[in-house]
C-alpha cells in the first residue's frame, strides 16, 4: 500500500518520499484513514513504528483542506492570545522538539504554521512566535498552561486535540493538568490518542475523554518489537557500574542509552564512567534546557560514548542506528521498561537490551514479565555472579520497609481510602 492510495493530498505525499518513506507502516496505514474520516483515535504501536506521522500527516491533510484562513491569526499586538487550531501534547521537551522537527519537515510548501512550546527555554521567544500565527502548538502540559495564564495562547477553537504517550500523559502526574487543558476547549473537537503501552486504567480513563473512538492495536498492547534482543544479567548492585563498564570495553559498544532511576543517579553514573575512559554525559530534570540538548547532541554526533538518562529520554529521544540500551536500574513502573527499550529496534532496525539486576529488583522483572506475558532471558557473566549471602546495608534495609510503607499509602488511595497526593 502507498501513502497515496491512503487518502493524502499529493503534496504531503511528494514530501514523505523525498524523505525517504516508501510505504506506510501498519499503524500509518490504520490511523491515516480513521483520522481524515474525523473519528477520534485510541491507538497503540510499539516505539519506532512511525506514529507520529500517523497522526501527523492526516492532521496535515485536514489543516490544508480547510486553510489556514479558517481562524484568523494572531496579529502583533501586545495581549492578543495566539489561536490555535491543532494542539498535540507531550510529556517531555525532548518529545516535544522531536515532534516539532517530524510535523516541521512533513509540512514543509504547505503554509501550515507550527510552534513548539516547552519549559526550560524563553517564555519571551514562545510569544513572538505565537504572534506570527500558529496552526499547529506542540506543547508540554506545564509550558502550554502557562501561556493560558499569561493569556498568550487562546484553547478555545481547537479543532484538533493529540495526545502524544497517551498513557505517560494520563496517569497521576499529569492528568489534573490535561484536565485543566481540555476545560479550556470546546467540546466538538477531535480527539487522537496515541502510546505504545495502555494500562487497563488508563485505557478506562481514555475512553472517558474520547467519543466513540476507533482503537487500534497493530501489535498486542505493552508488547515490545520483535527486533530488539533482550537479555537480563543479575548482578550485586555495588558491582554493577564495574558491569557496566566491562560491557561497553570488552564488546565495543560505540553508542549506549544508560537509565538510571533517580537525578543524582545518572549524574554520578557518567562521572564513574569517565573516570573509566569512557566518555559519558547525562541528562536529566534538573538540567538546563541547554544543557540537555548540548548532552543529547555530543551522544548523537558521536562524542560521547554513552548517554546517561532518567527516564525523562525514554519517550522523546530518536537516534538513527542506536543498538544499545542498558536498564543500571530496573524502572519502578514496567511500562516504562516497553519505552527505554524502544529506545533502539526502530524502524526495523536490530537492538540489544541489557538489564543489570540486582536481588532487591526482582519484584520489577516479575513485573515486566508479568506486563509482557513472557520471561525475560537471564544470563550470570563469569567474575560478576551475585552473591545472595550477601545482607544488603542498614539503610537499604530501612529503606525496602519505607517503600512498602509507601506502596501501602498509594494502594489506599488508589482504593479510594486514603487523601489523593497532589503532584
């Protein structure tokens, strides 16, 4: 099937060949239709399966059919809000830029207008861009409400709405300001959502928002690409940086996507790495958007060898050819585990997928295996085998029973027992 044969307008079709996209990926060639037909969307696709150009180019296709004279444009007056026509959301800046650079290059001779809008870079630059006219916003939760506030960006004529790691935007950290978000629009829009991971609530609370949505599900739900080889290496976790090391020296791993679970974690994690001859940068929240960038630039050119991440790059970062993505820490919730590996194996491509696991990480494979329906592969290197003798410190004692403590606090609220904690 061709791009052509899925409804597009010849122009956009002309554009994603001289990009090099031949044929639609099964997602595209679900979506695309369901989408210039008008019906709102629950879509889900693995990583790397060409979703954004799913609900990119139908978006495209419909703002080109209408014009952009269908709303008139922000004009250059001092406290005249921006309005906007397409708002696609994402819950990380580097998504953000991601898709602004994808729906930027898929755009390209149409005259439709995009912005970007995120935390972390110039409020002051956001504006005048908006003031130029805006058909289409790709915003963070966070960044988008502020320009509300400040009544720079109008929400009211929003014809289409997208919601770009659906599930990641929907749970607890994000969804009173998605709520928020949508009391701002009128209720005869559109509505695409689009993940790779659906968990049952989510999935509930979705279908609460949507109106009649068409779902689509190219690949069973949570499940990873068939092109990614995964492999889980159970390790003492004071050993497993040496681990790592060994890993990137004696197989030559030339480009590796680390995640760490915490801030200070990844920080420290490319300063061992260095001191190992290993050329490492990080990136995490409590960076600068410029340094963020800087870190993802340097491991994209080749300059560094290793990124070191939270899990603020597993949806967002898209790097051509990258084959290695190391799991330091199992990630606390097991979807994530579907987006960090996602991290490589795209577009067909092959990747390896590395899980160093400690003994009080177990309970986080049960879990993803439990998500996957599947057991993981597990492997003892030689000189690096765990050692279950081995008592764990005092405060890491004290800290297994505040966890448990903690998940007892979250299952009373989620129950409905206990006050819902603001985040």
């Amino acid at each position: 099937m061709s791009f052509h044969a899925l409804g597009l307008q010849s122009q956009l079709v002309e554009t994603v060949t001289r990009l090099g996209f031949e044929t639609p990926t099964p997602v595209q060639q679900q979506a695309i239709p369901e989408v210039l037909a008008g019906h709102d969307i629950l879509a889900g696709a693995q990583t790397g399966t060409g979703k954004t150009a799913a609900f990119g180019l139908p978006l495209l296709h419909r703002l080109m059919d209408t014009g952009s004279d269908s709303l008139p444009e922000a004009r250059d007056a001092a406290g005249t809000p921006a309005r906007v026509r397409a708002l696609i959301l994402t819950p990380t800046r580097e998504l953000a830029q991601q898709v602004y650079d994808n729906i930027t290059a898929y755009s390209e001779g149409t005259g439709v207008k995009t912005v970007v809008a995120y935390g972390g870079t110039s409020m002051k630059m956001q504006v005048a861009a908006l003031r130029q006219g805006v058909d289409i916003l790709i915003a963070t939760p966070g960044r988008l409400l502020d320009h509300a506030h400040v009544r720079t960006i109008d929400l009211a004529d929003v014809q289409y709405l997208v919601l770009d790691e659906a599930d990641r935007m929907l749970d607890m950290g994000f969804i009173d300001d998605i709520k928020r978000i949508i009391r701002r629009m009128k209720s005869a829009r559109q509505t695409l959502f689009f993940s790779a991971t659906f968990a049952g609530p989510v999935k509930k609370l979705a279908y609460s928002i949507l109106q009649e949505p068409k779902l689509i599900e190219v690949t069973p739900s949570n499940s990873t690409a068939v092109t990614v080889e995964q492999m889980v290496y159970p390790v003492d976790k004071h050993r497993k940086q040496e681990l790592l090391a060994y890993l990137i020296g004696s197989r030559n791993w030339q480009q590796v996507l680390v995640f760490t679970k915490t801030k200070q974690g990844a920080e420290a994690l490319a300063k061992e790495l260095k001191l190992d001859g290993i050329k490492a940068v990080s990136i995490h929240g409590d960076k600068s958007q410029g340094a963020r960038q800087r870190s993802l630039d340097e491991f994209k050119s080749g300059k560094a060898r290793v990124l070191v991440a939270t899990d603020v790059a597993a949806r967002g970062i898209d790097i051509e050819q990258l084959e290695y993505v190391v799991n330091f820490d199992m990630p606390f919730k097991a979807e994530d585990y579907v987006h960090r590996i996602g991290r490589t194996g795209r577009a067909g491509k092959t990747g390896y997928a590395v899980s160093l696991m400690s003994l009080d990480e177990e309970w986080a494979l049960r879990a993803i295996e439990d998500l996957l329906d599947t057991r993981l592969p597990q492997q003892w290197l030689e000189g690096y085998e765990p050692d279950p003798t081995i008592e764990p410190p005092e405060h890491q004692r004290r800290g297994r029973s505040a966890d448990k403590r903690r998940a007892k606090a979250r299952a009373k609220v989620h129950q409905g027992r206990g006050r819902k904690r603001r985040v």
